[in-house]
C-alpha cells in the first residue's frame, strides 16, 4: 500500500537553537490531540452573498509551533488574530478579555467589547465545552464579523473564552474547518458548496502557503481525485479505520501492523547511515551530521481509485534536534483509524469539494 521507490534528496537543515525543546513540546501536543480526534470521530444558513475568498497560512514554527497559522480580522474594526487551521475541529474560537486564565499568544488578547458586530447568544452548543484533547474553552458562544483577505463574513458563531487552556502555542485560537455544522465551512453552507483548498509550505519557511474559499478558487492542475463517500466515515464511526486529513496533526499515524510493515521496509532501504536512539514518538531515527547529500526514498500512497500520491524525503523524514538527528515522521496508530498529518501535506495543494465528493492532491504549488 505504501511502496518505497528510490531517489536522491538534497536536505536543507535550518536549525532553531532550542529545536529540541520545540520538538518535544509539539509531540506532546500532538498525541493528545490525536487521543482527542480519535474519541471524537468514533462518537457519533447564511443570507449573504460572497465570492471565492482566501488568505495566506503560514508555519508557526518560529513562535513554537508545530501548526499552521492563518491571519483574520475579528470583529467591527477588524482586530488581526493568528489563529490555527485545523481540517479536523469543528469549531471556531479565539481567547477573549477579560482573560481569566488564558494561555500565551503572540498577539493581543482580543476584546469583544470594542467590536460594534459583537452579540452574545446562549452558550448552549459543543464550543463552550472541554476539546477533549488537553485543551478547553470556555466562555460565551457569539455571534461576530471575521474578515478573511478582503472578505467580511458577518454573524459567524464563534466560541468567545475567558477561561482556556491550550495544547498550542501563540496563536489566539482555532479556525475549525471540519464538516460539523458550527465549523467555518459548515457555517458558511451553500455560499462555498462546502468547498475549499490549501497548501503548507516547509516548516520554518519564511514564505507563506494559502487557503482558499469555493469551489472555483482551487483547480487541481496535475493533481489526482480521489472519491469520497458516507462508506468511509460510517467505517470510521464504527472503529473500521478509514484515513483522515488532518492539519492540526504533525506525524502521520497508521495502524500498528500496517506502520510497522511500512518502517521496516524504509529501514531495509536505508544503509550504511548510523542509527539514534528512540526520541519522543519516533523509533526510527538516524545520525546524519556532517552529511550534506545523504540517498532516502520517497513514499507513494495507492488510493483504492487509483490515485497515487508520492511524498520527497522532506515530507516524511523531520530534523528533531541541532545535532543532526532526523527521524522517520510517522508512528502507530492507537486504533483503526489512519492520519495523514501536516508534515506528509507540505508543499501538496489539498482541495476538499463536499458537494461532489472528492478529495484532490495537486502538485506542488505553495
């Protein structure tokens, strides 16, 4: 299912000073947030008129960060928060004054009360209750303008925290783009066809990526489709498995037996470059200091329709240290379920159409 193919990949390292640190604090997050996604998914409209709209995403990797950030206005003027695009929350929410118990953020804590848009609704949804995922926010559930690019988007419900505890680092919250019906795309229905599209670039790029709204904002040039059905997330629900896309995850998870046959075939590819011991969720680690050229391979997924979707080295080996340590970015998944996580998505246009049911991959565009 996941052949191995031979290249050659020229690594660019640039190493932070306390990478380490970064990295170790990310994977915390990210079992918990994948402990979150996993409980979730086995549990069980707008009168204005817009064009296709989108804004640029960039790694958080600089402020600590092993998400993605979008920039958006909030609120009547727009006050520009960085929030993190999540494909697998359906929610949107961002900390609020007055802050009663909130985690650090790069920029200002947002105070609803200077927004002439801001309304208070009852707080009687899923977004004034725990994540589940290590995470919380809790506070008023309201009714607020987002500004996205050039675009305002007006009544969107959005959670308003006081209190919060955050598995993230610098960004004010979350930009939920799941297909709940509180997510920004089930918010926004019929305006978008529930449609939408991005690209991550490398993290630690000083460049940007993007993420565009509506269906003709994101032609798949090059690309390959793959078919999406009910099937796949009634599999899912019951604990059969299925595959997610997720960007809020780093590492790709696969189930125990399919990862451990797919890391011992990379491990049988991979010779004469000294082993390092085990680091946080990686088994598989190598020494590669001193090395400027090294022979990887890439890694091509077979879809079931089909479709192939081959990944370079950069998009499945991570530099997890400042001495040359670099690990194989994937690990076992604690149930059925697959998860293809931000570091397998950099550099690979991603484009969701709810409405005709395809998920499409396309080349690299960022």
């Amino acid at each position: 299912m996941f052949p191995l193919q031979s290249t050659f990949v020229v690594l660019m390292l640039p190493v932070p000073d306390d990478l380490r640190h970064r990295f170790h604090a990310r994977m915390q997050r990210d079992v918990k947030w994948v402990a979150y996604l996993t409980r979730r998914l086995s549990a069980a409209a707008k009168t204005y008129e817009m064009t296709d709209f989108g804004a640029d995403v960039v790694s958080g990797l600089d402020q600590g960060s092993g998400e993605y950030f979008v920039r958006i206005g909030v609120g009547s003027p727009p006050i520009s928060q960085y929030m993190v695009i999540d494909s697998g929350s359906d929610i949107v929410w961002v900390q609020c004054q007055p802050c009663i118990h909130c985690y650090k953020q790069s920029d200002p804590i947002l105070d609803p009360i200077a927004s002439t848009s801001f309304v208070i609704v009852s707080c009687s949804s899923a977004v004034c209750n725990r994540l589940n995922n290590g995470s919380y926010m809790k506070g008023n559930l309201v009714l607020e303008t987002l500004t996205i690019g050039r675009t305002l988007i007006r009544n969107m419900a959005i959670g308003c925290g006081h209190r919060n505890k955050g598995n993230f680092a610098a960004a004010a919250g979350l930009l939920g783009l799941g297909g709940g019906s509180l997510s920004f795309v089930g918010q926004l229905g019929g305006q978008i066809g529930g449609a939408f599209s991005y690209c991550l670039v490398n993290r630690g790029s000083r460049s940007s990526g993007w993420l565009a709204f509506g269906r003709e904002a994101f032609p798949v040039v090059g690309g390959v489709r793959v078919s999406i059905s009910e099937d796949i997330f009634q599999l899912i629900q019951l604990g059969y498995g299925g595959v997610v896309m997720d960007t809020g995850t780093a590492v790709t998870r696969l189930p125990t037996v399919a990862y451990e046959a797919f890391r011992d075939s990379f491990i049988a590819q991979i010779r004469n470059i000294p082993r390092a011991s085990t680091i946080s969720i990686f088994d598989t680690c190598y020494n590669i200091f001193g090395l400027e050229i090294t022979m990887f391979s890439s890694v091509s997924f077979y879809f079931s329709d089909g479709p192939i979707l081959t990944l370079p080295g950069k998009n499945f080996l991570i530099l997890v240290d400042d001495v040359g340590t670099l690990c194989f970015a994937f690990a076992p998944s604690p149930s059925g379920l697959s998860i293809i996580g931000n570091i397998q998505q950099e550099g690979i246009q991603n484009s969701f159409d709810a409405a005709n049911e395809y998920l499409g991959f396309g080349p690299n565009v960022c």
